[in-house]
C-alpha cells in the first residue's frame, strides 16, 4: 500500500470513528466541541480524503472574507467577466459559485469535493447548492470559488463559509481598508497559520495615500501571527467602472501568481501538500480535544449515575434496617399480634406444653378477623416505611444532580424527578403484600412434611406466617425500654412456637429466607424507582469505545501522514 492509499484509508478511519464523539451533557465547552466534531467530519469529506486520494488534483482557491469586502468582485476582476454576482442586500443566502477551466470540470462536478452540495447550472438563493461555471479564461489546475461572508448574520451563511474555507487547498482572503482588523477575519486566519495553509490576503479599497502604510500594517500583523509567508496584496479604492470590474493594473500582482501556480505542477503539488499536512498536524491536536471531552462526559455521566443509585440502595439499607431493628415492633403491629395470641399467660402455656402442642395447639387460636387485621397493620406499617424511602431517594438524586450544571438542566426540565413516580405509591403497596405472600408461601411449604404436617395444621397457614414475620422483625433496637420487654417477650413467643412446629433450624432458615425475599422486593421496588434517573442517562450515554476509536483513528492518521509526506513535509505528530 503506497503512502498516499495509507493516508486515504486513515482518513476513512477517522470519517467513521468521528460520529463517536458525542457531547450529550452541557459540560464546559460541549457546544465548542459539537461544533469541533462536525466541522471535522465536513473537513474529513469534503478535503482531506478527495485531497489525499490524489495529490496531482485541480487546487480549490477559495474566496472568504468579511461582509462587504468586496469577494465577487475581485474575482470578476480577476477573471475580467461577470461569472459570480455581488451581493447587494445584506444578508443575502446565494448559492456559492465555483469557476475552473474546462478540463477540471468532471472534477469538480463529482462527489469528490464537496459531496454535501447539489451542482447546479445557475447561481441559486440556496446555500445548499454550488454553482459551477467552466470558464476557459482561468488556467487549468487551479479552480476559484466565491465563498459566503465569514461574519454573516446568516447562521447558513456563515456556517458554509468556514466549511468552504476548510475544503481548500488555498485561501484568498479578502477584506478592506477600513476592516482588516476586525477579531473574526483573524481568527480565521489564526486558524489559517494553525493549519499552514497557504494564504494570500487581498485589502480592498485602500484610500490611495494609505497604501502603503496600510500594507506595512497588515504585514506587521500577518508575520505577528505566523503568517509571514502569506502574499499580500493591497487594492486602492476607486470608483468601478460600468462593467464593474476593477482595473487589469489593481489585480496584475494576484493575476500573475495565479497563473503561475496554474501552470506549474510543481507548485500546486508544493501547496497542496503543504496544506494537507498543516491540516493533519492540526487535526491531531484537535482530536485530542475531542477524546479528552468525550471522557468528561462519561465522567460526568458517571457521576450523575452514582448520584441516582447511590440513595436508592441507602434507601434500600434503610428499609432492610427498619424491618430488622425491632422498631416495627411497636403500635398497630405489637398491638395486633398481642390481640391475636395473648402474652403471659400464651408464653407460659407453651413453656408448659410445648411437648403436647399438637394436641393442644388447635384450641389456643381463634378468630380469622384478627389475624387480617394483624396482615393488615403490617402491610400498612412496611408500606409507609417503603414510600417515605423512595421519596426521600428522589429529594436526595435530585437535589445532587441539581449541584452540577448539567444534572440542573435535566432535573428543570423534568421536575418530576424530585419526588416520587405517580406509581410508586402503589407499587410499594404491591411490593408488600406479595411479601406477605412469600412469606405464606415459605411456610405454607415447609409445612408439608408428613413429620410436621399435624403440628402445622394446629396454627395453620396465616398465624405460622404471621409468627415468621414477627421473627423476621425481632430485634430490640429502636425500641423504649417498655417496649423492649413486650416485643422482646412478643418475638420470642413467635419464635418459639415456630419452633414447635417446624424445629430451630427449619426456623432459622425460614426468617432468613424471608428477609432475604423481603431484601429482593425492595431492591426491586427501589431499582424501577432509580430507572426513572438512570434512564436519562442511557438515552445521553456516549459510545463506550468512542475514546477507542478515536485514539486508533488519531494512530492511524500519525501514521498514514509518517507514510505519506517526505521527511520536509511530515508534521511532527509524536
């Protein structure tokens, strides 16, 4: 593969990787990269790989300047015929105009260059279009296309004018007297020098005793700014003619210098490499803007994730706590469980009769009314200990995302987030009660051993499910000393009587495999909650080999450049 196939296929790489770089977030600087990443993929269709693919090809001249300056002008007179018209009102949206000789008209009219824009046959109101004219008055080799003002108020306008400026091999850059050092006209120039691309800069309408102070000037100021080898050509102000073209006398220096370059293979080979190595050495710094800002936004991306899963799982832990502690222990639930078996004198009766408790069991317990209400105290009491859990997850998300500028913007525009989903309510309700399903399930199950089966059949389905679920609950944290005594008294009465039935050990598995399903519920439960934060975040996710692909593409450039370009011309890229 020769040098100039490997640079061609590195660009081609670069073409494809460059849709990587994203910047979903409003990060410092994302607008500036946004921009960065689609004018490079212009510059990478538009120039670089036509340019690269062949070198010996016709040398794009483009006319950019300032408002006013006077570009269709200067080219008409350069060309000594009206080919492009000037712009009379101000912002006007015209098609550019693209002037070449004859025999570089297939070029120019191909996909090669500038494959974003329609050909057309005549000067259009339509920035989308380029309007190519084959003229036989300029010199074969070299094409001139009369660009959009560089600081229109048009956002068309303007933008198709620096895409131009980047598909060139060659800026004629126009501006006046009384404008030359206006800020945007230099930092496209700035650029220019960046890029060593290479420039000549025409000042138009010089008052004609000014000339050549101004000249010195702008030099000064061109050199200042590592454009010292830029051609400079100055332009007096006169009064146009009727074929409002400016004398042969004015433009004879550009003229000349055109058609040198023309004719001369050499010469135009000599800018076009020139300026295809400016632009690699450029871009190489550029895609590393682009790298270091994708990881930025995957940092912060990341950010917001930890700040979106990080309460729900403190809101799970909470949950787990509270349902473990022994504080649940304590009103409607202590009051319904004692209600449903007594105290004392139920405690003291299993102490006793502990051995004959399948023939005793089944007249100790009564009332299916109360073992609901006892279902219902404890759906109730969980349930509003799981709401106040993801409503206080969602205060905590969003008020940290709301402590960076770009968690701020999302959580504005979805105010939403700051508390709960209209559902959460009563899915946490739902979470509960299937719970309290699995926990009578679980016993329900253990039950059915032929060695237990009696025993079991004594207390039943909802009062051993009942009595797991005490257990489940039976720590004394949290609780008033009066309180530790009762619940203290209330899970040991729980716990034993499960152990009558089932054994210690079947028990002990039992409230473990029933905290253990209650965890599952909550995490669940919490988990859908946290999508509605973690969702937002998918849809903004940045390619996660976007760093990758942009490092193999910037590798792959270093290296077809290293290929292409001789040890004169190879930017430094290492």
């Amino acid at each position: 593969m020769s040098g100039a196939e490997r640079l061609t296929a590195a660009f081609h790489t670069l073409e494809d990787a460059l849709p990587a770089a994203q910047y979903p977030l409003p990060i410092e600087g994302a607008d500036v990269l946004r921009q960065l990443a689609a004018s490079l993929a212009k510059q990478t269709r538009d120039y670089l790989i036509p340019r690269a693919a062949r070198l010996d090809a016709p040398l794009l001249a483009v006319v950019g300047g300032s408002t006013g300056a006077g570009k269709s002008t200067l080219v008409n007179s350069l060309l000594r015929a009206q080919v492009t018209r000037p712009g009379v009102l101000r912002p006007t949206t015209k098609s550019p105009v693209l002037i070449c000789h004859p025999d570089d008209e297939d070029w120019f009219r191909s996909d090669h260059v500038l494959p974003g824009l329609v050909r057309t046959d005549t000067q259009l109101h339509d920035s989308r279009a380029l309007h190519v004219v084959a003229f036989d008055g300029l010199p074969p080799g070299l094409a001139l296309l009369d660009a959009p003002d560089i600081d229109s108020i048009d956002d068309a306008n303007r933008s198709l004018a620096r895409q131009l400026l980047l598909a060139a091999d060659l800026w004629l850059f126009v501006t006046s007297a009384a404008r030359y050092a206006d800020a945007v006209p230099w930092e496209y120039l700035t650029e220019a020098a960046h890029r060593d691309t290479v420039v000549s800069v025409i000042v138009n309408r010089c008052p004609p005793g000014a000339v050549v102070e101004i000249a010195g000037h702008l030099s000064q100021m061109l050199a200042e700014r590592g454009l010292a080898g830029a051609k400079l050509f100055a332009v007096a102000e006169r009064s146009l003619p009727s074929d409002g073209l400016l004398p042969a006398g004015d433009v004879s220096g550009l003229t000349l210098w055109l058609t040198q370059l023309g004719a001369e293979s050499e010469a135009r080979a000599q800018v076009a490499v020139q300026s295809l190595a400016g632009t690699v050495r450029s871009i190489d710094v550029q895609l590393r803007e682009l790298i270091d800002g994708v990881q930025r936004q995957r940092d912060a991306l990341a950010e917001l994730r930890r700040e979106s899963v990080a309460p729900y799982q403190r809101a799970a832990a909470a949950v787990a706590e509270v349902a473990g502690d022994g504080s649940l222990l304590r009103g409607e639930i202590l009051g319904r469980w004692q209600d449903l078996v007594g105290t004392g004198d139920f405690m003291r009766s299993v102490e006793e009769r502990i051995g004959h408790l399948r023939d005793r069991l089944s007249g100790w317990f009564r009332g299916e009314a109360k073992e609901e209400a006892m279902h219902a105290a404890i759906s109730d009491t969980l349930t509003a200990v799981l709401r106040e859990a993801g409503d206080r997850a969602a205060e905590e998300t969003s008020a940290a995302w709301s402590l960076t500028r770009w968690g701020r913007d999302i959580v504005a525009a979805e105010p939403g987030l700051q508390r709960a989903s209209a559902g959460f309510h009563d899915a946490a309700a739902d979470a509960v009660r299937a719970w309290q399903s699995d926990v009578l399930h679980l016993v329900g199950e253990q039950g059915r051993g032929k060695r237990m089966k009696a025993r079991f059949l004594a207390i039943g389905t909802n009062l051993a499910g009942l009595a797991l679920i005490v257990v489940v609950f039976a720590s004394t944290g949290g609780l008033t000393t009066a309180e530790v005594g009762i619940a203290g008294g209330t899970s040991l009465l729980a716990q034993r009587l499960l152990e009558a039935v089932f054994g210690e050990d079947a028990v002990r598995r039992l409230a473990d495999h029933a905290r253990r399903q209650l965890a599952d519920r909550v995490d669940a439960l919490l988990a859908d909650e946290a999508a509605r934060f973690t969702t937002i975040l998918d849809s903004l996710a940045v390619d996660v080999d976007a760093t990758d692909r942009l490092e193999a593409a910037a590798a792959g450039l270093r290296d077809g450049a290293r290929s292409a370009f001789d040890d004169l011309t190879a930017p430094e890229l290492d």
